[in-house]
C-alpha cells in the first residue's frame, strides 16, 4: 500500500507521514526542497526526535520522494496510491492543484476508484479550495465530488523550530512532541476512515476546526502576544505558561473561547471535556523540552490578526455566541506591538515589513486593512481602547494585564 504525503515539512514528517509509515503503508514524500528530495531517496529513512516527558526516537522506514515540480510523476503516484495528503500551508496548495486533477484523470482511465486527501492544512474551509481549484483543471463532467475525498482536520501537533545547525547536520532530522491524534473529517471520506492508529474521525469536523483555531491557536497568541508584552525577555513557551500573570491571562483568554464553543456545539463540548482539552493544551505549552519558542508561536502577525484566524476571529466567533472577551481583546491590541525576534536577534521578515509600514500608519489602519474591521462593530472600538490602554500603561510603566485572573 502506497501513501502520498504532500509536503515533506515538519507536519509531514513529523506526524502523517509517520502515522502511515507505522501502520504498513509506504509513504513516498512530495517537495520542491532538492536538498530533502535527495536525502530522502537515498536513505530511505529518516529520524523524528520525540521531545517530551519521555523523550522517543523514532525511525521512520519504507519511505521515498518525488519532486513536486514533475507533475506528471506525482499524478502518476496519485493515480496508484491508497491515500493522500496535502501539509503545505495554504499559499503552496494551489501549487498541488495541475498534479490532482491529472492524477484524477488517471485513476477515472484506470478504474482505480475515488481518491482520498487528507487536508493537513491550518485553512478553514480547506476542501472548498481545493476542489473548486481541481475544478477547472480536470475533464469537463468529471463527477469530482464522486471521485475526490476531502477530509479536513485539526492539526494539534507542535513542531519547534529546527536551528541552523540542527538543520545542517541533518536536513531530514525533525523534532516533536509525543502529541499524535489526527482528528479528521469521518464523513469526507469516500473510501472509508484509513485504519491507521492515531487517527479519530469526527462526524462534526467544523466543532473541531473551531476548537484548533480558538482554544488551541488562540492559546498560543495569548502566550505570545501577552508574554511578549509583560515580559519581553521570555523566549520560550514554557515560561509564558509559568509567568504568574500571562499564565493565567493565557488560561482566561482560551476559557472565553471555550465557553463560546460549548454554546456553539453543545452536543460536542462541556465544561469538563473543555477543562481537559485546555488544561491538556497548556501542559503542552509547558514543555520545556520541546523548547517551542514566543517567536515561533507568534510571528506572522498580517496572517494571525487577519479576519478569520485565531484572534479576531475568536473576537467574532464570542461575540456572536454572547460571550464576553476581554482577554481576547488585549491579545489583539498587544498583537500589534509583537516585536519578538529568533534566535539570531533576527525578526520574521515580513513582521518587519509589518512593524514598518503597516503598523506606523496607526492602529485604525491595522484594525481596518489587517483585521478586517469597521468602526461601529463593536469590535474595533474594544480593540482600538485595549490598544490605546496598553500604551497608557507603557507610558506609565505599568502591567496591563488584569490583576484579578
């Protein structure tokens, strides 16, 4: 059995590709990277170093590559493989879109029966893009919602950074927490659920995908933005967790969250399985072994402020489920002054470009071009006082963050 993983990163190596590889399958890898092409095809192994309270070292055997710019040879491996997967990020996966559809039409000559995806994608409404990308680029009549799968999923598994020169002496060593549930769409399937253990179908995906992006993503923007704000020394996530005031303004930020997902989804979530779900997230956080970083988890601010994603979209999600949120609110304005740089003292290039030219025409023009709100919604004007009291308590060399946590 042959398993097509989409992206040789660290999602895909670190986790779906070893799921697969453990239960049997062999997982041929497709990336652009020629450094990681080269590596994989000719050890045909790599190592995932599990960092945890009980650390592991695993070796994962039985794979192979394919170079992601030879779109006839990844159809040709779609056209005969038993699944697939796709953990590019969302700017790369319209770049898998010209090999799935050929790779469909492959399948439909050979009658080898519909093909299923799984959608490793931090990306709400993943399987909607994907198919309307596929689209156009298969036969015309091509019955596509009989013929292509899409599962989307939560993906909880943290993977830290990978230092130069951890990366230099082995460009396939890849780094993980012992973490290793794949929670996935049951009903998207059309072949059936794969039996490989790790993964839990879920019949209402959208409960879980909300539960990522405000619990678990939010939980790291509150370490982040917070921990940044009050302590700008902290480097790692762990001492955000232990930092008296962010950790419990991190805690109070993914409750407000949850209490509007309990609303949401009453027949997914209670208050004890939201208790366990955050209390679980947060000894995560903890890890010092993982050595995850405030950098890390928080850089990329014009994505993770938009809209949608974990901040403002948590913003609108508690609001239409009648939940208050200021912790939540102060995450947003403290987003705005992210300054935290890597390891070299470097910061995100485009977080740079972000403090620069985005954030110097004022908070209005961020809340407006960035976050995607208006005055008069209520939002803006929550957001635009929490940003103005964070400089007020600057000013005044003052804590920000509420003393009653």
């Amino acid at each position: 059995m042959t398993f097509v993983q989409i992206g040789a990163g660290n999602i895909g190596r670190s986790f779906i590709g070893p799921l697969f590889a453990r239960a049997g399958y062999e997982v041929v890898f497709v990336d652009v990277d020629p450094v990681l092409l080269a590596a994989l095809n000719e050890r045909r192994a790599y190592t995932v170093e599990v960092r945890d309270r009980h650390p592991e070292t695993l070796h994962i055997t039985g794979v192979r590559a394919v170079d992601g710019r030879d779109v006839d040879s990844v159809a040709e491996e779609l056209a005969t493989c038993r699944y697939a997967a796709t953990a590019v990020g969302p700017k790369a996966l319209p770049h898998t879109f010209p090999a799935l559809a050929q790779g469909l039409l492959q399948r439909e000559e050979r009658g080898a029966g519909p093909l299923d995806v799984i959608l490793a994608e931090n990306l709400r409404d993943a399987a909607r893009a994907v198919r309307e990308g596929v689209r156009p680029l298969g036969p015309a009549g091509l019955p596509l919602e009989e013929r292509l799968g899409l599962a989307e999923t939560s993906i909880g598994k943290m993977v830290p950074i990978m230092s130069a020169e951890d990366r230099a002496r082995d460009p396939l060593l890849v780094y993980a927490e012992a973490y290793n549930t794949l929670i996935c769409d049951r009903r998207a399937f059309l072949t059936g659920v794969p039996d490989v253990p790790g993964i839990d179908a879920k019949d209402n995906m959208r409960a879980y995908v909300d539960r990522k992006a405000f619990i678990h993503n939010l939980g790291h923007a509150l370490c982040a933005y917070l921990g940044h704000l009050e302590a700008p020394e902290l480097v790692y996530t762990w001492e955000a967790v232990e930092h008296p005031r962010v950790g419990a303004a991190t805690s109070a930020g993914m409750w407000e969250s949850g209490r509007a997902l309990i609303a949401a989804y009453p027949e997914e979530f209670t208050e004890g399985s939201q208790a366990a779900h955050i209390e679980d997230l947060l000894r995560r956080f903890a890890n010092k072994a993982l050595g995850d970083t405030i950098y890390r988890v928080g850089r990329d601010l014009a994505r993770k402020l938009g809209p949608e994603d974990r901040v403002i979209g948590a913003l609108r999600f508690d609001r239409a489920h009648g939940t208050p949120a200021p912790v939540t609110t102060l995450c947003a304005a403290a987003g705005m002054l992210f300054r935290a740089a890597d390891e070299r003292g470097e910061p995100f290039e485009p977080d740079a470009r972000f403090a620069e030219e985005v954030y110097a025409q004022g908070p209005d023009h961020v809340l407006r071009a960035v976050c995607g709100l208006v005055p008069g919604d209520g939002i803006y004007e929550t957001v635009h006082a929490a940003h103005e009291a964070i400089l007020e308590a600057r000013a005044g060399g003052r804590s920000v963050l509420p003393a009653d946590l």
